[in-house]
C-alpha cells in the first residue's frame, strides 16, 4: 500500500522508472543474447569457410585424379611402342656395329684405291662418330623413358580408384621394414629415434602404407640434411577407432605455399629431375582412400610433424 | 559518455535532495533530462550537469565525483550483480574492471569509450591500478573503488600521486586494502 500523503507524481515516477529499468534490463539481456549468437553464427561461418575450401581441395584433386588417369592411359599406350621400338633399335644397333667392325677389318685386306674411296665415305657420313654416339644415344633415352615410365606409374597410382589388396595388418613391422629400406637415404648423424606403441591389427594394403611411410621419412631425411643436431622421431599410438603414425623432424620446415601446396599433384620443391611431385599427393590419396587422413604441421626453420591416422575398421 | 550514467546521476540528485533540485539543475545546465542507458551523450553535458549539482550543494567538484563514484558503483551493482558475484574479494573484483567487465560492457554496446586499466600487483593487499582515459575521470574511479570497498566491507586507502591533471599520461592509484 503506499502512503496516501506521497505526492501521487512521484510515485507514478518512480513507477515508470522501475518499467524503465526493466525495460533497459530486458534489452541488455537480449542484446547479450544477440551478441552471444552472432558469436556462435561467426564460429560456424568459419567452419563452414574451411570445409568449403577443404571440398574445393578435394574437388581439385578429384578432377586432377580423372585427368591423371586419363594422360596416363593416352601416355602409356605410345609409351610401351617407343620403349619396344627403342630396344628393337638397340639389338640393330648392336648388329650394324659388328658390321661396321667387319667392314674396318675387311679394310685392311682390301686395295689401296678401294680403302681410299671407304674411308672417304665413312668420313663423308661420319660413321666413326656415330658408332660412338649411337649407344650414348641409346642409354640417354632409355634413361629418359625409365623417367617418363614412373611418372605415368605414379598418375596411375595417384588415379587408382580400386582398394587394391588388403589385409590385416602389422603397421610397426611395416615401419621397421620401411625405415631398413631407406636406411641409405638417412645420411649417418641424422638420429632417429623409434617409439612404437603396440598397435592392434589394422586392415589395410599394408605396402601402399609403407609407400606412405617411405614417402615422408625420405622427405625428413632429405629435409634435415644441412641441420644442426639432426634427428627424425618416429612414433605409433593408437586409441579406441584409430591408429597413429607420427613422423616429427628438425629439418627445414616448409613455407605456407608450400604447405598450401603440399598434396597437390606435380608440386616439388627438388630441383627439376629430381622429384616427380607425386610423391605426397599419392601419399594423401592412399591415406584417404583408406578412410584415414595425413595431418601436417611445419614451421619455416623449425621443423614438420606428419601425423597419419588410419581407422581401426569393424570388418576387423 | 552512455545514458546510464546520466540516470545514476538523476536518481542520486533526487534522492538526496528532491525531484525540484534534479529540474533546477536540468534548467540550469539548458538540458532537457532525457537519458536512455544504452544510448551516449555529450561528455560536455554531464559535465555541465555535475557543476550544477556542485553549486547547488555548494561543494567542490572533487568531493561530488568522488561521491557519485560510491553511489554509481552501488547502482551498477545493483543492475549487474553477477560482477561482484563472481569476484570473490575486493582485489579480484578491481582486477577484473579491465577484461571481465569491460569485455562485457564491449559486448553490449558499441565504441563505448571505456577506460583502461593495467594493473600491479604487490601481492601485500596493496594494488596499483593505472588509469587510463581521455576523459580525466580519475576522482569517479576512486569513488567507484571506495564504493566497491563497501560492497566488499573492506577498509581501502587510495593515494594518488600521478595524475593526467597534472600533465601525466595516465593516473596512478595506490590501493592499500585491509
């Protein structure tokens, strides 16, 4: 009840300053709620920005997979003819030199004017040159078709679409396999520290896996070669659906284009002939393909750590 | 400077000296007393308001910002009480002025000029607080500390020997809890 003798006024204002309030309380509220959402549609606008541009990767990858296995068939195919004919020639290579060789001895007992008029038209065609350079020839292109052949070998396998063999497998043995492997490409200094975890069968093509494997411990060798203190940690663990392959090294690091780039087929940072560019984007498509996924994280100077992840499948 | 400030200031007037007091000083200062909280007005009215109220009670400027800082921090409490809530001591709670409640000033309102505030922490019940403003309103920061040493029924002395009114570049108040 109020007091009658209270100026009505002044309780009709402190009346509409408590509404006031109330009012400015109920906007607060909703203005904090406001804020709280805009937060929340920022954070899923983000993650909706990277899976775009994670399906945009993968598209690209798709389409160069389609395009790899189709120049791979349309290479292969002329390939396999010129690599043929190329050995056909050599085998008559081989026969034209003993002839060559049988003229030259044939030349000795033959009269002076007929060894004057050869000689003239073996110096006319240049035979004497040519028998030397023809199996310098030969070799420089059998070299460049060896080249050409592990190139369409690995658009083949970075377009494979089958599961290939698989089975259960043992992924420590193959990471001890992999690295006796490799053990000429680790220069001595480099240190390279095991720490496998028992692991429980995995199902999968267990020598695509070692490729992977392979691929990224080269990388690391090739990586930490001019590094103070060098060394290459290579751990396994695993958890209730997965398993992990850990591959940390002190090496180089990689620049953000680099790391931007670094599954994209044909993308090398070797000197022109000494990579093919395949290599990791094979890597990531065997991963993938076995429903796992390859995790990277470098710094300029620092280091990189790759992390492999392969489902621990129901079909066990 | 936001609306809410201009309503303490209303509420503090009429309360201790009545509602003809509050419209005197608003002819005074040729404003027409229409504030809402989240809106911002002119830094220059308020001032103009406080040196009314200053002449009406014929005190020194100082003496009324340091009193309105007690009472604005007991009205601000009031309609936010989850800051003292969570502030288990004095010291925490002014700890938190700069991050905690000025982040969720920031999430209300937009460019509301806060203040900055670094702190030192001598670990001793003794705390330096930095203040930073362009505004100058280093005295209502002091009231507003005592006025949150009451909510906390502490004992605070505050000395305060560097001042941007005296061409520093920011203010330094000791604050000695016990």
């Amino acid at each position: 009840m109020s007091d009658n003798r209270q100026d009505p006024f002044e309780i009709a204002y402190l009346r509409e300053r408590k509404i006031r309030r109330a009012a400015e309380q109920l906007l607060e509220d909703k203005t904090r709620m406001l804020h709280q959402r805009n937060l929340e549609l920022s954070k899923t606008n983000e993650q909706l920005m990277q899976q775009q541009t994670s399906m945009l990767k993968q598209e690209k990858l798709a389409t160069l997979g389609t395009l790899a296995a189709g120049v791979a068939h349309e290479i292969n195919n002329p390939l396999a003819f010129v690599t043929s004919n190329i050995s056909a020639l050599e085998a008559y290579h081989h026969a034209y030199h003993e002839l060559f060789k049988y003229v030259k001895a044939l030349r000795e007992k033959m009269s002076s004017d007929k060894v004057d008029a050869l000689d003239e038209e073996i110096k006319k065609l240049d035979l004497d040159y040519l028998d030397e350079d023809l199996p310098m020839l030969m070799n420089e292109t059998l070299e460049g078709l060896e080249r050409v052949k592990k190139i369409v070998l690995s658009l083949r396998n970075f377009a494979r679409s089958q599961e290939g063999e698989r089975a259960l497998s043992d992924l420590n043995e193959g990471i001890r396999s992999t690295l006796r492997l490799v053990q000429s490409e680790i220069k001595q200094g480099i240190e390279v520290k095991l720490k496998l975890e028992d692991l429980p069968l995995v199902r999968c093509n267990p020598s695509e896996i070692n490729q992977v494997v392979l691929n990224i411990i080269v990388n690391a060798a090739h990586a930490t070669r001019d590094r103070p203190k060098p060394y290459i940690y290579i751990s396994s663990s695993t958890d209730e659906n997965n398993v992990y392959i850990s591959i940390e090294d002190n090496g180089s690091g990689m620049s953000q284009h680099t790391m931007e780039n670094l599954f994209m087929p044909f993308f090398t940072t070797k000197p022109i002939g000494e990579g093919t560019g395949m290599g990791m984007a094979i890597a990531h498509k065997i991963i993938e393909d076995h429903g796992g996924d390859l995790q990277v994280s470098s710094n300029e100077g620092v280091g990189s750590h790759f992390t492999l992840r392969l489902p621990i499948t129901s079909d066990q | 400077m936001k609306g809410v400030i201009f309503n303490v200031l209303e509420e503090l007037v009429i309360e201790t000296s009545g509602m003809v007091a509050w419209n005197n000083i608003l002819a005074a200062a040729g404003s027409d007393g229409i504030y809402t909280s989240g809106a911002s007005y002119d830094d220059a009215e308020l001032f103009a308001l406080v040196e009314q109220v200053c002449k009406a009670l014929e005190l020194p400027a100082e003496t009324v910002v340091g009193i309105f800082g007690e009472y604005l921090f007991d009205q601000l409490d009031a309609r936010h009480p989850d800051f003292v809530a969570n502030a288990p001591d004095l010291r925490s709670f002014l700890m938190s002025v700069d991050t905690v409640i000025h982040g969720e000033v920031l999430k209300l309102y937009t460019n509301p000029n806060l203040p900055r505030f670094d702190y030192q922490n001598h670990g001793d019940g003794h705390l330096t607080m930095n203040y930073r403003s362009p505004r100058k309103l280093c005295l209502l920061a002091e009231g507003l500390i005592r006025g949150a040493a009451k909510r906390y029924d502490a004992q605070v002395s505050i000395e305060h020997k560097v001042c941007m009114h005296h061409g520093a570049d920011h203010c330094q108040l000791d604050v000695s809890i016990s």
